[in-house]
C-alpha cells in the first residue's frame, strides 16, 4: 500500500531530524 510507503518515509525523516535535535 501507498499508505504504509508514506508512514515509513514519514517516520524515517521525523527519526533524523529527531537525532539532529538531540545533537544540538
């Protein structure tokens, strides 16, 4: 499904960004 594509890329940038954050 679509869907579950967009969920995965959704929640692979919301990790990076949230590893960027903690580093700052």
């Amino acid at each position: 499904m679509i869907l579950k594509v967009i969920i995965a890329v959704a929640g692979a940038i919301a990790g990076v960004v949230g590893v960027q954050a903690a580093n700052l």
